[in-house]
C-alpha cells in the first residue's frame, strides 16, 4: 500500500506541474509563442550548419580521394595541385592533415627527404586528427631512416611506443625499431626488441621475423639475412 501510495502521490506531482504549465501557457500565449518561436529558429540553424559542415567535409574528402587518385595514375602535377588547395584552403583541419601525409608519401617516393619531413613534423605538431598523427610518427621514423638518421629514428619510435602503447601499428613500429638499433650498432638494445617481439605476437609473422633475427645477432660469424 506504502508503494502504491507513492505511485499516485507521483502522478499527482506530475499531473499539477504539467496543469501549471498548460495555465501559464494559456496566460502567456505571446511569450510561448516567442520562445517556441527562438527555439525553432536555432534548431533550423543548427541543422543548417551541420548539413554545410558535412557538405564541405564531404567534399573535401572526394578532394583527397581524386588527388590520390591523379598520383597514382602519375598525374602528378593535378593530385598536387588538389593536395595543396586542400591545405590551404583548411590549414588546421584533419584533411589538411591528410593531404600532408599523401604529398609526404609522395615526396619520400621521390626521395626529397627533407620536405616530406618538414610535411610530417607539420602534422605531428598540429596533433589533428588524433587518430592520423601515429601514422605520421611511422612515416616520420620511415624518413628519418632513409636519411640515415638513426638516432632520431630510434627517438621517434621510442616516442610512439610511449604515446601508443597499444596501437594496431605497434608490432610495425617494433620492427622498425629494432631493425635502426641494429642498423646503428645497438644490437644489445635491438634483441631487446626483437624477444619483445616474439614473445607478444606469438604464431604472427613479427614473430617469426624477430626469432631469425635473434638468431643472427646471437651467431654474429654467420652472414646476416638481408
């Protein structure tokens, strides 16, 4: 009885708030209809601006895919083109970001270094989109290992497997890493990665990869695998 008790003194509570409001909406039409009125106009507003912003991402996105595109079917010049109306049309936005990483992909294959570097470290420091910039640590330490900086590829991967210790790219980022270390002489610090390897992608192909190097740098007279 104490429940059911409850249950209507509840329904009374809401049938006298929702009675004082239909009173105070008979005794205010003016006012109601003003704010029914603001309401609307900022819900079409705001549907206005979102069906825009979604317009241009959308458009910039086929931006990205054509330009992509135009390189691969070697028109150069056009893909660039797109890549760099992209950019400086949305400087800090994620496309901006995307198109850097494809004209930093393009400019490693074409062996300017330097200013893919200088494209990656853009978006790197930028930090937008969250989900692109460990993409753009694995192209910077590519980079940086082409110049044959390996101290600052070693900084680089270290870096990531701080920031993203369990991103899908880790096992790469391993590799990687483990294969400057021994590109710079650190074979102590590259086993080190290499047994971190196999012993976390058991049955994967990391593994296998990081047991024939091991195997190598534990019989340093025996030729090493290219």
């Amino acid at each position: 009885m104490a429940s059911l008790s409850h249950q209507n003194l509840r329904k009374n509570e809401l049938a006298d708030i929702l009675y004082s409001v239909l009173e105070w909406i008979k005794n205010n039409r003016q006012t109601f209809y003003s704010i029914v009125g603001i309401v609307a106009g900022i819900m079409l507003f705001t549907a206005f601006v979102l069906t825009q912003y979604y317009s241009v991402r959308m458009r910039v996105s086929d931006k990205l895919s054509i330009a992509q595109a135009l390189i691969y079917h070697n028109q150069v010049d056009q893909g660039l083109a797109l890549l760099n109306e992209v950019i400086n049309q949305y400087p800090n936005s994620p496309a901006a970001s995307m198109a850097r990483l494809t004209k930093a992909e393009y400019l490693i294959s074409q062996r300017k270094y330097r200013d893919a570097k200088d494209m990656i470290a853009y978006v790197i420091g930028n930090g937008k989109p969250a989900s692109v910039v460990p993409l753009a640590y694995a192209y910077m330490g590519n980079v940086q290992e082409d110049m044959q900086d390996y101290r600052g590829a070693i900084a680089t991967y270290n870096e990531f497997l701080t920031k993203y210790p369990e991103h899908f790219l880790l096992p790469k980022i391993l590799e990687s890493l483990g294969r400057v270390y021994e590109l710079s002489g650190a074979n102590e610090q590259a086993k080190t990665i290499y047994q971190r390897l196999s012993t976390e992608y058991k049955g994967a192909r990391w593994e296998q990869y990081a047991l024939e190097r091991l195997f190598f740098l534990n019989n340093p007279k025996l030729k090493k695998s290219n």
